[in-house]
C-alpha cells in the first residue's frame, strides 16, 4: 500500500495502548501513582489479567468485550486496576466500564456457601482529546435496597502534561500519544516548513531525553525503541491527512529505531533469556536493514545457531 494512501484506525491507539503495557509494562507504574495518587517504587510485580470477557445479554446472548487491560500490582498489598484508553469522549464509556468491572470482579470473586464476596477494580481512563466534553471526573453510583455506594472512574487527560512535566514526573508511557497536542496545528505544519521543523525539533529533543535515560540505566534500550516505534504508529493514524507531520515524526524516531536495531538491544535481549525479543529484534535488522541472517548475527557478535535456539524456544 502507498503511503500516502495509509487507512485511518481507530483501533491503532488502542494497540499501542496494550503494546506499551506488555511490552514497557513497569512504565505503567508511575501512571498509576499520578492518577490514584498511590506510591509505588517501580520495583513491583505487575501481573496481568484477561482482557477478553463474555458478558451475558439480556436475551441470553454472550457478547465478547476486549479491554484495555486490567492488571494487579504486587506490593506492601495487592490492588487491582483497570486502565481504559479513549481518544474522545464517548456516551456509553461508563456503561463499558461498569460492565467490565463487573465482570472482573465476578472473575474473581470467592463463593462460599451462600456468601459470594466481589472486589471492584480501581479505574481510570486516560484521554488522548480535551474538549468541552471532556470530564474531570466520572462516577458510577451503585444503589441496593437500603444503601448506595460512589464507585469513582478517575480521569487523566494527556493535554494537561507539559513535555517537562512527563520527564519530571517519568510519564514516559505518554510519549507515543504526545502528539495529540499537537493536532490543532496539524495544517498549519501542512503548510509551513519552519514550523513542521518546530515539531521535528521538538521529537528530535524527545529522542535526546530518551538516550540519556537508557545511559543512565533508567530505561533498556528495548523500551526506547517501543516508545519510538508507537511514536510513529500514532502519528501516522493520526496525521494521517497531513502527509508532512507523519512522515516528520517518522524521520527523526524512524532514524533512532535504526540506530536501536544494533549490538545493545540484540544482547540486552539475548542475556536476558529474552527468546521473543530476541527473535523479533533480529528479525526487524534483516527487515529494516536489508541483512542476511547471517550479516545480522555476524553484524551483532552471536551465531545463527543462538538465533535459532531462541526461535526454536517459542515454538
């Protein structure tokens, strides 16, 4: 397919969503300390719940949802979350939420007898867009016969992070998305050079933070390229009519991927037992650089023979 004739997905945004999850996923834990105000080291377990839950209709239907994710953090205590990604406000999103998080909780509640006891997630929904429409905060009440309980759904808006405050605050998991701040200048960038080099400027600065963190041990190199790879996957959803922004982002995170593609990660990922990545990195170098697994696995310092006992191990 042309480039310039790239289809527009909704559903990316959610993909990179779950990406960042699976794949940077102690990322996440910073998020979870701004928006519950919770405080976590990064050094916790993260364990992952399904995402895919048949919910039972009215009529006797199952219908399958897909969320998000839901997730437990292993620390001082377990506590669950469910974390929502939505690029606007939409009318039914509550209803969505509640469903899923009964669902989760129903999941796994404990029977006993005639006692079943259910523990709700605590969630939240970050949004990608910031309108008029935009709540600050959601709530959910829940009334049985006698009492009614506030099951609150937090909000976290991206456009309220500077580029600073998500260094500061080590929002990184908000990078790939940063350039929904963007948007309202989309064709103002369309049209002129100096300021679509502005943007460029800027990822390029991006890119820079995101070096030092990897030297500075505080992120592998295998996360930066995630967050530099989904940089690129959403600007070229979302400027996917602005053929200069898209393909701006991509030649200064598209450049860094390359340089990413090399002895660090393919190492970093193999002395790990990294077996997926490893598999995956390696092939990305064949792919993106043009090599012959052989040129690839001589390029990085191990043998074709590693290469295929890793891939050997997924199957």
């Amino acid at each position: 397919m042309n480039e310039q004739t790239k289809p527009y997905r909704g559903a990316a945004y959610d993909d990179v969503f779950r990406t960042l999850l699976v794949d940077c996923r102690q990322l996440i834990i910073p998020v979870v300390n701004e928006v519950f105000h919770e405080d976590y080291s990064g050094a916790e377990e993260i364990v992952f719940s399904q995402n895919e839950h048949f919910l039972n209709q009215q009529d006797g239907r199952q219908e399958k949802r897909i969320t998000d994710t839901s997730f437990t953090i292993v620390g001082v205590e377990r506590r669950k979350y469910l974390m929502e990604c939505q690029s606007r406000p939409d009318s039914s999103m509550l209803i969505r939420i509640f469903e899923y998080v009964t669902q989760i909780a129903l999941d796994e509640g404990e029977l006993d007898r005639e006692s079943l006891q259910v523990t709700f997630p605590r969630s939240a929904v970050l949004f990608l867009r910031n309108n008029r429409n935009t709540p600050d905060s959601m709530e959910i009440w829940i009334r049985t016969p006698g009492d009614e309980t506030l099951y609150e759904v937090r909000v976290m808006r991206l456009t309220d992070y500077t580029l600073e405050t998500i260094f500061q605050k080590s929002l990184l998991f908000l990078f790939p998305f940063y350039i929904f701040t963007h948007e309202k200048y989309f064709a103002e960038y369309e049209k002129d050079a100096v300021k679509l080099e502005t943007l460029k400027e800027e990822y390029h600065y991006i890119a820079l933070r995101l070096d030092e963190l990897v030297e500075q041990g505080k992120i592998n190199a295998i996360v930066c390229r995630t967050l530099m790879e989904m940089s690129i996957k959403v600007a070229e959803n979302i400027a996917v009519k602005y053929e200069s922004v898209w393909k701006g982002v991509k030649e200064i995170m598209g450049g860094r991927i390359l340089e990413y593609e090399t002895k660090t990660i393919m190492r970093e990922g193999f002395s790990q037992g990294k077996s997926q990545t490893t598999v995956r990195d390696i092939d990305n170098l064949m792919k993106n650089l043009g090599l012959t697994l052989a040129e690839a696995c001589r390029a990085i310092g191990i043998t074709e023979g590693d290469y295929r006992a890793a891939k050997a191990s997924l199957v």
